[in-house]
C-alpha cells in the first residue's frame, strides 16, 4: 500500500496507467483504492490525509518527472498518471482524436487555448462570454479536448492550478511521429 509519493511515482511506472481517484468501471488500478493513509478529516477542517496526499501527487509526479510521466484524461473521463513510454507507444495513438472531428464548441474551445493558454476559470470564463456556452457545456468540451489529446495541463511547478496547453506545445515530438 502506498504512504509516500516515492511509493506513488513507482505504483504508476509499475501500472504503466492509473487513475487518480479511482472509478468502478476502469480497468486501471487507482492511486486512491492502494493509498494506505486516514481518510478523516482533521477536527480543525480541510482534507483528509489520504485526499490531501492522492491530490497532491496527481499534480506532483507529473511536475517532478516529466520524461517519465504523463497526465491526462482517458475515455470515459478519468484522470490518469501513464508512464510516459506507454503513452507513446500505445495510448497516443489509440486515443488520439484531430480537433476537427470534435464537435463546434470543442474546436472553438481549443482555438482560445490556441491563441492563448489559460488557467481553467479565465479560460472558461472567456468561453462562456464569448460563445454563449454553459459552466456544464464548457467543462464537457474541455474533458472531450483532454481526452482526444488536443490539451494538455501544464506541468511547470510555477502554475498552482490547471493551465491549459495544446497538445503539440508540450509534446511536439510525439504529435509529430503520430503525424508521419
């Protein structure tokens, strides 16, 4: 059972796939069901040990080794820590979807992160005013950009919540050798 985020980091490369909190229909195992710590919240307020630690390893492992590790969304909306080899060499390539396949407000969603990589909330914010879209619809259309792998979340240790990239500003050299 996972306690540290050495034990983390090593549970995702040895999985290759792992979903962060869990989700009764994934096939992968999940950082939460194999995290050995409390999940009471302290007297004082705030997160429990065991959704502090998993929240913050989700975020960090990414940060701390790059080369190594991926994090995304998988079909069905999950987020997943992925050994980065094993997105290469098979999870890129079976998940990839081009933007243009995607529905209206997807494209129009990824042409804003295009011109101009955001955090979540300005971003969905821009959204909505500017395409008259719903909070809901917004949230649907950015999953869907995750998934298809036309997004990414950044990991530079500098950004404290999501900011959002295209896909082949963070990794041109695997959308490029999925493009030849």
């Amino acid at each position: 059972m996972i306690k540290t985020f050495g034990q983390a980091y090593k549970f995702v490369l040895k999985n290759k796939v792992c979903t962060v909190f869990g989700s009764k229909n994934s096939p992968y195992p999940s950082l939460w069901d194999n995290t050995d710590l409390s999940e009471d919240k302290p007297k004082a307020g705030g997160w429990s040990p065991k959704v502090t630690a998993v929240w913050d390893w989700k975020t960090r492992i990414p940060q701390t080794y790059p080369a190594e590790v991926f994090y995304g969304k998988v079909r069905g909306g999950d987020a997943v820590l992925m050994e980065m080899q094993h997105f290469r060499e098979v999870h890129y390539a079976e998940a990839y979807q081009p933007v243009h396949e995607l529905d209206v407000l997807c494209q129009e969603i990824f042409e804003l992160i295009r011109l101009e990589a955001d955090y979540t909330g300005p971003l969905r914010k821009r959204a909505i005013e500017r395409l008259a879209c719903t909070k809901s619809q917004f949230d649907t259309a950015l999953k869907k950009l995750q998934i298809s792998l036309n997004v990414v979340r950044s990991n530079d240790p500098k950004m404290k919540n999501d900011f959002w990239l295209p896909m082949r500003e963070v990794h041109l050299d695997i959308v490029q050798q999925h493009e030849r």
